[in-house]
C-alpha cells in the first residue's frame, strides 16, 4: 500500500510539473493565431459575390460553421483523425504504434499527426526534424486549450494547401467547383480530402486522372469502414472529375470594391444583394446599351432598392466594367450628375402639403423672368393655363421654377439636406431657381433613395447595404397625402415621356415614374417604383459628352422598363390607397379652386383638409359697363342709371401679355370711363424688360438696343414710356418698345398706364471699348 501511494504522489507530481512547465511555456511563447484571410463579399443567400487576395497574396477564404457539410466533416474526419474528439491534440496510441512501425521498417511509414497538430505545423511550418515535432506537440496543446475541436476542425479547413496560392476548403471550393463547400458532393468533399497530402502533385485541372485514382482509393477505404451508405459511395466512384481552376468571382465589382473599401476590418462582408436580381440587371443593361453605341452613348448605372426593406438588392456601377475606353471602372451609382427633372416631383409634393396647390390647381406656363433668369420648357413652347397635374406629368419648366419660387429655395433645399443630398449640404445655400432644372448635383444613389420614399407613404430611410444593418433610422420626409397626389400623376400614361417605341410601350409595368435630361442632353435619368421595388436608371457618357439624341424618355425610360417587367413580373395589380388624411372636392375646372355660383363646369379634385387652400374661384368678375359696351366704370365713376353688369375673364397681367404676344384671341375689359379721374395704383404695370438692377453691356457701334415691355392690367389699352424722365414713346398695353441709348451709366426706366398709373425701374448701361 505504501509503494501503491508513492507511485500515485509520483505520478500527481509529475503530471503537475508538466502542467506547471505547460503553463510557464505557455506565457513565455503564447500561441498566436492571426490568419490573413480573403475578404469576401457575400449576396443575401451567402454566394460569393467578389473575392480579393489575402494580405500575404493568397486565396483563403474563411469557412463559417454552417459552410461544413456532414459528408464533408466526415471524410476529413475518417481521413485524418477519427479519434479527434476523444485526444487531447496529441494521440497517444497512434504516436505509439507510429514509432513501432517506423522501428520495425527501420523508415518513415506512418505518422502519427492529428488534425490539431497539422493545425499548428500550419500555423507555424518549419523543418520536419523530432525538435520541431516537440514544438509542434506543445503548439498543439496550446491550440486545445484554448479552442473548442469544432474550431480547430474549422482552422485546418481553412488552412489546408491545394498547390500554388489556394489554401482551405472553401477557396477550393469556389475556384474549382464554384460553390459553396456546403454543397459538395461525396466524390468532391474526398477529393479535396485526399488533395492536401499531395498538393503540388495533386493539381486539380492537372492531374485529375491521378486524383481521381486517389480518391477512389480512399472511397474504397471508407466502403469498408462503412462510414457511408453503399450506394452513396458507388455513386461516387462514378462521378467524373472534370473541374478546373476557375477565377474568382467577380460579381457587381463595382459594389464589391465600394464595400471591401468601406469594410476593411471584415473578411465576410455580408451584404442585402440579390443575386438573381443582380445577374438579370447586368444583362440587361448590357445587351441594352449594345443597341445605345452607334449613337456614342456608351454607359450605364442603375440601382435596385427593396422598398420593405430598403435593401440594395442591386447595384450596376456601369454595364461594362472592363471597358476600359469609355470608362467602364466608373461607379455611376455613386458619380455627381446635373438631375434634369427628376427633382419636379419632390417640389410638388412640398408644395401640395403646404397647402399651395392642388392637383387640378391652375398655374400659368408663360414666358416669364427672375431677375435676369428666363427659364425655357424642355420643346420651347407654352400652355397658358395648366393643371398641376398635367404640369408635373408633361415635366413643364416654367410652372416648376414659379412652383420653386413660391415654396422658397431655401425650404426646398432643406428637404433636400433630410433627405442626405450631399451637394445640398456642401452648398445648398448657393443654388438659385434653377436648381428644380438640373442646376445642381446629385449621385443615382440619393434619387433612387429619395424616390423610395415615394413607395412608402413618404417615409425616407437610409439604404442597407449589409445584413447587420437592422437599424431603421426612418424619418417622414413627407406627408402621406401628399406622397399619394404625386404617386397618382406619375402612374398616368398620357404623358410625353412615354417612349415612343411601340416595343417599348406594349408591355408597361404598373409602375410610377419620373424622366430627366440635364442641359446639355449629358444625363438620361428614370427613376420608378411600386410596392415592392423603387429602380434608378442613369444614361450617358462618364466623359461628360452630350449627345442630341440622349434623353430621359426614348434612352433611359426603356431600360427601366425591361428591369421591372423582370424582377417584377406579374406583380400584383394594386396601387397605394388612399390615406386618410386626403379628401375629395368639386372644383371650377377653369380654376382649379373651389367652385363659386358662376362655375359651370365642375370636376373632382383630391385636396388636405384643413391644409389646402380653401379660397374660392375668381376665374370671373362682375363689371360695370356702358350699356353700349364701349366702357367700363369703376365705383367712383359710376352713374345712376345708363349701365349693365357683365361678367368678364379674370385674367393675370402675366397670362395677358402672353395672349398679346402669341396673337392668341381673349374676351378683354371695356377701356375705363375716360372721365373718371381715380388712379389705382395697386394694378400698376410691371415693367418685364429690361431687369431691375441689371447691368447691360453694349457695342455702340452696333446700335444695340434695349426692349421695353411691361405686363399691364387688361383694361390697360396704352402705356407711355419714359427714359430719364424724358418722354419716349406711347404703345399697346403689352407691346414690346425698342431704344437706343445714347450715353453710359443710370438709367431710369418710367412706364404709365392710360389710368395713371405709374412704375419706375433702374438699370445700368455700359459700352464695350
């Protein structure tokens, strides 16, 4: 009994002092695993996007637990260490019989590594000498110490050679199968089982025959151990070895190197992409832009955004990335751009939840002049009276930049900043009028995003990119009644910027939309949405070069078109219902106001309550006038008998002037009873031209002019001009008047009206040496 203790202190003290020896070598040479991995980027359902090189120039791929397959954990297992959850790193009985065997052959006949220690001989090669195997032992206790065996299994998965710069399973996988080690097949898992013992010699696209000898082999190894069913390895026996050395996926680059950059502490990047909805967008933008470069028009970007989610599910940043001559490396999702018109719906909706217009709301499309700026529509002509609606479907200019003036820049580009418009955060404060034209700069990204909140009753969201991006930091960018009025104009069909190809047309999408083309027909934007998707089409040359046929409408529009027809096709036939929060109500079709006893013609219009403007029609007004009809009389001249009361168009100054120009036939106001002396003064003419406070240079050698107009009332039928209080010239209401300037400097502008009414104007006048 006293020997029987002794051996047992013997043996606790021996085992505590190579604990303890354990423990000190363990501090003075800690184990270190830092493995530089290939960063990946992954699609929603885990493929492979994109694959970049490791930092030491390999191909290694971190497998995820999920990524091992029983079959594939199993062959590995039955191959190198079946007894791998039973030993502490290092097995005792095979290092045992190794050593017998080795002395019996008096050579190397078997080994006695486990995985743990093919682990460490990985993470820390050297030499193969019985020094090395002793660290490679301490390394291996090391590993099993502070690591579970599942991630030790996933450790050498992922660290196995395969010849030349692959290392791990997964790289393997990818480049030889091109798929996930999750979805290899018996005959596959063992071949890249059996490759790691020979991976110079072993080539897969090299040396199949040999590798499929070798594989076979173990197969038959594994039919006796039966460590799978029969017939699984007689399948597996027959399944031929065609694979080969393949690249690296090289899915959506343009994505992919936007998020490696933004993600450079990843090695799994796991992203909202679809990568169904991906592939079919980049065929189509390519086969598409293919019919688009006998016009020279040679770039593409589009943006596919899940408006449930407000993922990306894709994203093209030019249909040709390896077109090298016309910039194909350019992200176009990402590339500032003049937006044309794509702004207009924006406005309007700002404009109808504060309370200003109304869809069947009148607005003049006339010439009209900011200071200097005389905005154009897109064919150069004019409406005179417009709906809002059909302003905003046809993409006028005019009521736009009137639209823009009314609700303030300053407003509008607030909405803007909430909505992250980079460039209205740098210098919002320094845009004009013409920024609802295109006379900004906005990324694919910011419209397509803006155009969400559209599809979602005017909730705005940042995208997602990543999974992980569950965060929601939702904000209302705009009301949902207003959202809803936008939403109903951009669905209808009678618009110019349906394309007029017939191929095109025949098969629309239930969809609403938006076009755009920036001055200079440079950028071709359309934008569109329904329930489930919001896509952003950008058209052009990255160099920047117009081409007279690009457009929103017959360029970018058709593309938009085919995306939606196959993402989405069949989708249900439903639109977004009306909130809550919008009413109906008859209104003067001739105003768009609510109607007054002498409207006659009424529509139904939809409207905010308690947030529209319920002022009521004034498209008419009651005058007195002789009974003759030869004049009018106002209450100061009004006699006691001898008149009638009419009722006559209540014309704007503006809309005026624009029949008087166009030659358009208008019912117009008796003169004023020429006895009457009163003087309203608050129907003043406005002088038009020249502009306020302008500066006009001049070449006085060739008699340039200057042209005097004014917008007059309409019962004006004369005005007289004055220049420097000195008397000029009588003319029509609204006919333009030419001069000459004769001297430098001030000028002071006079016109007076045939009631007395007067308007003064300064400009300066200088003349070029």
């Amino acid at each position: 009994m006293q020997k029987g203790k002794v051996w047992l202190w013997n043996v606790g003290g021996a085992l505590a002092f190579l604990l303890a020896l354990f423990i000190l070598l363990n501090l003075l040479f800690p184990l270190r695993v830092d493995i530089p991995y290939s960063p990946v980027i992954t699609a929603a359902d885990g493929t492979i996007l994109h694959s970049f090189l490791s930092k030491d120039d390999k191909w290694r791929m971190q497998l995820e637990p999920d990524e091992v397959s029983p079959t594939l954990r199993k062959a590995v297992l039955q191959k190198e260490d079946r007894y791998f959850y039973y030993h502490p790193g290092v097995n005792l009985v095979a290092v045992g019989r190794a050593m017998v065997k080795n002395l019996l052959h008096q050579k190397t006949t078997s080994g006695a590594s486990t995985i743990t220690m093919q682990v460490a001989r990985l993470l820390y090669p050297q030499e193969r000498t019985y020094w090395h195997k002793l660290t490679e032992v301490f390394r291996a206790l090391q590993l099993e110490w502070q690591y579970t065996k599942d991630e030790i299994l996933l450790l050498y998965l992922n660290l196995v050679p395969y010849g030349g710069n692959i290392e791990g399973v997964k790289a393997a996988s990818v480049l030889h199968f091109q798929q996930s080690p999750r979805q290899l097949s018996l005959a596959q898992a063992v071949a890249l089982t059996v490759i790691p013992n020979k991976p110079s010699s072993l080539r897969i696209g090299v040396q199949n025959r040999q590798i499929v000898a070798f594989r076979n082999k173990w197969l038959r190894h594994f039919a006796r151990q039966q460590a799978f069913p029969e017939g699984a390895i007689a399948d597996a026996l027959l399944e031929p070895l065609d694979a080969r050395r393949q690249p690296a996926p090289h899915v959506a680059p343009h994505f992919a190197y936007r998020m490696y950059r933004q993600h450079q502490n990843q090695t799994i990047i796991k992203t909202t992409l679809n990568l169904a909805v991906q592939e079919k967008v980049e065929q189509l933008a390519y086969n598409y832009l293919q019919q688009l470069r006998y016009k020279n028009i040679h770039n593409a970007a589009v943006l596919v955004i899940n408006n449930q989610t407000q993922a990306v599910e894709a994203y093209l940043g030019s249909a040709d990335f390896s077109d090298a001559l016309h910039g194909g490396q350019v992200d176009g999702v990402r590339a500032l751009r003049s937006p044309g018109s794509t702004l207009k719906p924006f406005l309007y909706a700002t404009a109808f939840e504060q309370g200003l217009i109304t869809p069947k709301s009148m607005i003049s499309d006339v010439p009209i002049n900011y200071a200097g700026y005389r905005p154009e529509n897109y064919f150069g002509t004019y409406s005179g009276n417009i709906t809002i609606e059909r302003a905003l479907a046809t993409s006028l200019n005019i009521p736009a930049v009137k639209l823009l003036d009314q609700v303030g820049v300053g407003t509008f580009v607030r909405k803007l900043k909430l909505a992250e418009f980079s460039q209205m955060k740098r210098n919002g404060d320094q845009l004009g009028l013409s920024l609802i034209l295109g006379g900004c700069a906005v990324k694919l990204e910011e419209l397509t995003a803006l155009y969400a909140a559209f599809a979602r009753q005017g909730t705005y969201a940042p995208l997602r990119w990543l999974q992980e991006d569950t965060a929601r930091q939702e904000k209302q960018l705009l009301s949902p009644g207003a959202t809803f009025m936008v939403n109903q104009i951009l669905t209808q069909l009678q618009r110019p910027d349906l394309p007029h190809n017939a191929d095109n047309s025949g098969h629309l999408p239930k969809i609403a939309w938006k076009t755009g083309t920036s001055y200079g027909r440079k950028d071709a934007w359309s934008i569109g949405y329904n329930q489930k998707y919001t896509v952003g089409v950008w058209v052009g040359n990255f160099s920047g070069e117009g081409v007279p046929e690009l457009n929103g409408t017959d360029t970018a529009t058709p593309l938009l078109f085919s995306i939606f027809n196959t993402i989405n096709y069949n989708s249900p036939n439903q639109w977004y219902a009306a909130p809550k929060s919008v009413g109906t109500r008859s209104v003067c079709a001739e105003s768009g106001r609510p109607g007054n006893s002498f409207c006659q013609d009424l529509v139904v219009d939809t409207f905010l309550p308690g947030v529209s403007s319920a002022v009521k029609c004034t498209h008419l007004k009651q005058v007195s006038v002789s009974l003759d009809g030869h004049f009018a009389y106002c209450t100061a001249c009004l006699p006691e008998n001898g008149y009638t009361q009419k009722w006559y168009p209540n014309h704007s100054p503006e809309i005026l002037t624009y029949f008087v120009t166009q030659q358009l036939p208008y019912v117009a106001l008796p003169p004023h009873n020429p006895a009457c002396s009163r003087i309203f003064q608050e129907y003043a003419p406005i002088i038009a031209s020249p502009t306020a406070g302008m500066e006009y240079l001049l070449e006085k050698a060739e008699h340039q002019q200057l042209m005097l107009q004014c917008t007059a009332h309409n019962e004006v039928k004369k005005v007289y001009w004055y220049v420097n209080d000195q008397f000029l010239k009588a003319a029509a209401g609204n006919e333009a008047v030419f001069f000459e300037p004769d001297k430098a400097g001030k000028l002071k502008i006079s016109c007076l009206d045939d009631q007395g009414r007067n308007t003064n104007s300064y400009v300066t006048v200088r003349f070029l040496e």
